[in-house]
C-alpha cells in the first residue's frame, strides 16, 4: 500500500518503529514521534493518535513487466529476498467513508470478478487467476454504473458496452476511457479485524460482519 505523507499540507518523515500491531509494521514520524499503523496509516500512539494519511492507488506487479509500460522509472536497487507471503492467504481490503469491506482472494479468483458498493462507490474487484495480479475499479463509466465481467485476460461489460484489461483497466473498445483505479491493500483475514472491528468480509451470498464470521 501506499500513503501520502502529509498532514495539514506538512509532510512527515517516516521510519520503521520496529514494532507490530495487527501483524504488520509501525512506522514513526520524525516530526512528532507518533507510532503509524502501516495498513490503515493512521497514527495509534501519541500526539497525532486518530489521524489518518491518504491510501493511494498503487499496483503490484514484476519489474519487467513496469518498466515496458514505464521504460523510464528510476528505482532503488538494494538487496532484497523474496517475500513468504502467499496472496491465496490474504484479503484484498476495500474501504471508503465509514465502510469496509474484506475480499478473500481465494473466493475472489473463483469469482473473477466482484460487483459490490462501498461506502457508497460502486467498485469492481478482481484478481488473476494464475497470477499476482488484483485491482480495485470504479464501475461509474460516463455517469452510469456497469456490471464487469471477467472474459480471460480482460474485464467485460455486461451490457457489452466496454472492454477493459483487467491487469491496469486500459479500455481496448467501448466508450468512457479508462477505467478508475482505486486504492486498496492487501491483509491477512485474522488481522483484518484488528484494524476494522466495524468491517465486513465478501461472500458470494453477501457480506458477513466481522462479528458473524
């Protein structure tokens, strides 16, 4: 996931506190001290406690596959090895306003893809079968919401009206350009409901609350 850095139009520093909370890292501003929930990016500890920093839409994808589409990205090179992390464990967490909604990507690549509202948006949520690759769009196309499906590599309008891949929304026919990417991130289900007690997880019969799952 990733953050915008600024609160009240002041950027902030941020390090590793070296800690976990929910299973995952705490980072530490270096302006204020306060400790950061990675995930969700709000302050847990000290002065800014409550304040929440702005999830970005991001992607996660191989290297090679970045640079063709972006052959002019400067990155760090720094050792590294490989993550133990198997996304078929995970969640791919959606929240807007007051709601949140967790996909397991288990049942979301039996689905291909997911037609949902949160908080209100109308999203579509979809993960590659065979590989890594997950994605959370809007559905509003020219002022109207569309129902995607998923055809292979690509995301369809049910009404045949669209064409989109379903890797980086690019429409390939229709009209209403691109689709919107929108920001979510990944969680181990146990964990999710350390950040979202209020949250819910995705079934194909409907949203379970945490509490009932």
């Amino acid at each position: 996931m990733v953050h915008r850095r600024e609160v009240d139009g002041r950027p902030l520093v941020l390090g590793n506190q070296g800690d976990l909370w929910g299973n995952a890292m705490t980072w530490f501003d270096h302006e204020t001290g306060s400790v950061w929930s990675q995930p969700i990016g709000e302050a847990i500890l000290g002065p800014l406690t409550g304040t929440r920093l702005d999830l970005l839409a991001s992607t996660l994808t191989e290297w090679g596959d970045w640079l063709e589409r972006h052959p002019d990205t400067v990155a760090l090179d720094a050792p590294a090895r490989m993550s133990g992390f198997a996304l078929a464990q995970m969640a791919i967490v959606v929240e807007f306003g007051s709601e949140s909604v967790a996909f397991p990507v288990s049942e979301l690549r039996q689905a291909g893809v997911v037609n949902t509202n949160v908080g209100g948006i109308p999203v579509a949520v979809t993960v590659d079968d065979d590989s890594d690759d997950w994605a959370v769009y809007s559905r509003l196309i020219d002022g109207r919401t569309v129902e995607l499906e998923r055809s292979g590599d690509d995301l369809v309008a049910a009404d045949g009206s669209g064409r989109w891949t379903a890797e980086r929304g690019v429409q390939r026919s229709g009209d209403g350009g691109n689709l919107d990417v929108l920001p979510g991130f990944t969680s181990f289900p146990a964990d999710y409901t350390t950040f979202f007690p209020d949250g819910a997880f995705w079934r194909s019969s409907g949203n379970v609350p945490v509490a009932g799952s």
